[in-house]
C-alpha cells in the first residue's frame, strides 16, 4: 500500500526552447517531495551541465551495453546518432526515497510511459505560442548551431501533432502565468492520487 502511494510520476514532454526546462526547475525548488529524474544520453554536456545532475552522459557503446543488459525503463534515439534514455536504477532510486519522480523526456518516451505507468502519472505537454516563436528561443539560447536547430524545430512540429494524447497540454506565452498553472495541475494530482 506504501510502496503504491509512493508510485508517482510526472511526465513532462515539450519540443526544446519552449521552456520546459525554467517550469520543471522552479516547480522542484517548490515542492521537495518530487525528484527529477536523471536521464543517460550520449550527447555532449551543454554550458554548465554536470554529470550525474543533469544526465548520465555516456559513451555511445556504454549506452548500447546498458540497452543490452535490459537497464532502461524506456529509451529513445531523440536525433539521430543521439540516444536518451531512463534507468530503471534510477526510478528504484527515487521512489525507493519516496519522491514523485518528474521526467523531462521526449513525446515517444513520455507517451510510452504513460502507457507504462496509466494510473501512476500525469502527462503534460509544454508548448510555445508558435514555431516562429520556438526558433526565435533557440536561436536565443545559442548552444545549437543552425543546423541542429532545424533538426530540433523539425521535431518540433512533429511532437506537437501528438499533443492531444497527454493529460494537458500548457501553452508557455507568459511564463509567470505558465507556472502558475503549471504547479495547480501538479498540485491537483498530488492530492488526488495521495486521497486515494
Ligand atoms: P536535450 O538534448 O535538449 O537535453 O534533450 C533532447 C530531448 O531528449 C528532449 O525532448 C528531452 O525531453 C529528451 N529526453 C531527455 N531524457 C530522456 C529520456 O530519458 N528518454 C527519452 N525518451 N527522452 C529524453
């Protein structure tokens, strides 16, 4: 009965640059009950990012070894040559703790997990206003090239059209009034599941 209420997640998927990454954060510096869940990718640390906080950052064939020994909840080939994925070790780990565990994965993991985890989880999808608007937050963010910006705009668009399979879908215009809607959905589904 624990160990079940202790089994909660939060999914959230949003194409990069619409801001997914300022909601999740402010939301875990409110809540201390929920944990982030520590991705492992191969793709190269950006700006800051450190190694065991941010992502697992490993070698391509580390990530192949992991695949093979059956470690990922989940995992996906986000771009190409490019994979990301979630540990079981790492799940066990959080909710061994007794946290809410809040995932920033892509649509295909996210949804993938939510079919995984249907009474566990609340999807959300985080979007910008509009495409123009997501290149103008990449190409002001300046850690991709042009190239991997349209790469990234490209999929975009694609994980938009999968928007309406998630629990809710926010718009991020405003980012004040995003996260405020954001922690009343949180919050809505932290008390439903714990009343339950
Ligand atoms: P970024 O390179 O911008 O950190 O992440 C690229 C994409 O990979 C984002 O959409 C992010 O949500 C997704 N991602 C991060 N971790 C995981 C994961 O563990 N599994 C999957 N499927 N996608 C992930």
């Amino acid at each position: 009965m624990r160990a079940d209420l202790c089994r909660k997640m939060l999914i959230v998927s949003a194409p990069s640059g619409s801001g997914k990454s300022t909601l999740i954060g402010a939301l875990l510096q409110k809540n201390p009950n929920l944990a982030f869940s520590i991705s492992a990718t191969t793709r190269p640390p950006r700006g800051k990012e450190e190694h065991g906080k941010d992502y697992f950052f490993l070698s391509v064939e580390d990530f192949k070894e992991k695949i093979k020994q059956n470690a990922f909840v989940e995992w996906e080939e986000v771009y190409e040559g490019r994979f990301y994925g979630t540990l079981k070790s790492e799940l066990e780990r959080l909710w061994g703790m007794g946290k809410t565990v809040v995932f920033d994965i892509d649509v295909k993991g996210g949804l993938n997990l939510k079919k995984m985890y249907p009474k566990e989880s609340l999807s959300v999808f985080i979007k910008a206003p509009s495409l123009e608007n997501l290149r103008e937050r990449l190409i002001k963010r300046g850690t991709d090239s042009p190239e991997q910006i349209e790469q990234r705009l490209a999929k975009a668009k694609e994980e938009t059209s999968h928007e309406s399979y998630f629990d809710h879908v926010l718009i991020n215009d405003d980012l004040s009034k995003s996260q405020l809607e954001f922690f009343e959905i949180v919050e809505t589904f932290l008390q439903k599941k714990e009343s339950q």
